[in-house]
C-alpha cells in the first residue's frame, strides 16, 4: 500500500498539474479524448490519466501494472472535487492560485516544446548510427563467474577450506558462514572483469580452471575462498540494449545545446546583483 506522505505528495503535484490544464486550456483541449469519468457531470478524459501518470511515474513505481490506471483515476477524480470545491470558493481569482497556474502552463509548454524538438527530433536511425560507431571500439574480455565465502581470519577460512574437503556445498557453506553481502546469495558474484574486484582476488579467480576451489586468499576485506563457476569472453552489446542509453545521452546533448542557443538568442538581464553573479557563474 502507498504510504500517506506519497498520496499528499501526489494529490498536490496531481492539484498544480490540473490547475494549469483548467485555467489555460478551456473546454477544446479534450480534442477527441475519450471520456472515462464524469464528476458532476464534468467529464474527466483519458488523455488525462496519461499526464497524471507520466508525471507520478516514480511514486506508481511501487503499484502493480493492473492497479495503476485505476489508482490515477481515483486520485484524478478526487483532485477534480478539490478543484470545483475551489472554483465554488473563488479561488481561481486568487493571486496564488494565478501564479501556481501560469508556473505550470510554462512548464507544461516546456515539457512540449522538449519532446517535439529535443525527444522527438531524434530518428531510430540516428541511434542505430551511433550504435555502429561505438560497437567498432568494443573489444572482448575474459570475464569470470565466481562464488566465495568471505571471513576475518586465516583459521576461519582453513576450516571453511576443511569442511568442503569433506564433501560440504559450497553455496550452503556461503550462506551459513560468508560475512560478505554475496553471502545471501551463496556466495555468488555473478560475472566480473579484471578491475572490478580487489588484486589478490582476482589475480586467483582468473587463474582458477571452471569448478576449482581456491586456498584461502587475503584480501583487504578479510580472507576469501573463491570457486570458479564458469569463464567465457565478453560478447558486443547489441543495439536492443544499448538503445535506451544511447538515447538518454542523445538527449541530453541536444537538450544542453537547445538551452544555450535559446539563451544566446534572448536577452536575459536578471536584476538582483548577488543573484546575477551566482547565475553567471554556472557553467
């Protein structure tokens, strides 16, 4: 269930959203939107579900798919109360209200402008160009699967040594006995490169053969028996999984070039002093 700070949260960032789309927009921005609710016999659309939960989406995190829709529609309805309630009241005349309105139509016109010009204007050929440029530099490595039990002392880790001689599973054993976090887990550290792991650890891991158990290896976090699980060579990412990387780094590129022509380009005087030099000062 959500916790109440989040529902305040939401309720009032769910309040400023629909306060600009009431105030600016008027009766035609529904452009053929379906109609999902009416609250006193004004219709709420579905065109609104959608912003809502683009703009909560970090809070919806925790919400199961088949709950999301209806939980923003509760709380888009419940919000739509709130604001007739306020219109009732007069409260759209109110200088507050008029500057948390006009805040957030600036930001809604934002938001649009950057997904035309910024999100928009990047092409998947775009992308898959990039792609083919940085997969030319990958190089394949050895990486290695690895599982170990991480103890303070020497004789703890001859003991650890000793009762897998005698037939004890390892993972088990990792999961009694490991003081490192991998210990929930058996041990397992899943694969790894040269340079992810402490010197001695990895200088053992990498000369160990598939199914191999270590002698005890000193590490700067203890003393660590290590057994290798598999090797195998890293393999080029392809294009499915680097694509939303690439896109994201895309974006904010374009996005820092767009604000620095649209400043270049307007004339900005900002009149407090102490502000303006810590404005200036920002690269």
């Amino acid at each position: 269930m959500i916790k109440d700070t989040k529902s305040k949260r939401w309720l009032a960032r769910l309040g400023m959203l629909l306060a600009g789309i009431m105030l600016f927009a008027g009766p035609a921005s529904a452009q053929d939107g379906k109609v999902v609710a009416l609250v006193d016999g004004k219709p709420v659309y579905d065109w609104e579900i959608a912003l809502a939960e683009n703009e909560i989406e970090e809070e919806l995190g925790e919400v199961s798919a088949d709950m999301r829709r209806g939980l923003v529609l509760r709380y888009l309805i419940d919000t739509r109360l709130m604001a007739l309630a306020g219109e009732r009241a007069g409260l759209d005349k109110e200088r507050a209200f008029q500057r948390r309105a006009q805040y957030n139509r600036n930001q809604a016109m934002r938001d649009t402008y950057f997904e035309k010009n910024v999100r928009g204007g990047i092409a998947d050929q775009q992308l898959r160009e990039i792609f083919a440029r940085e997969v030319k530099k990958f190089k394949s490595v050895e990486e290695v699967r690895a599982r170990h039990i991480l103890v303070k002392k020497e004789e703890d880790a001859l003991d650890m040594v000793e009762r897998l001689n005698r037939g004890e599973e390892f993972a088990t054993l990792a999961r009694e006995k490991s003081q490192g976090p991998s210990g929930r887990n058996g041990g397992d550290l899943g694969f790894f490169t040269k340079g992810q792991m402490d010197l001695n650890f990895e200088e053992v891991a990498f000369a160990l053969p598939r199914g191999e158990i270590s002698a005890p290896v000193k590490s700067s976090f203890g003393w660590h028996i290590i057994k290798v699980e598999d090797k195998r060579m890293t393999k080029a990412p392809t294009f499915d999984e680097l694509k939303g990387r690439i896109r994201g780094e895309l974006v904010q590129v374009k996005s820092r070039q767009l604000t620095s022509d649209l400043r270049k380009g307007a004339k900005i005087e900002v009149l407090d002093k102490a502000l303006a030099a810590k404005f200036h000062s920002i690269k």
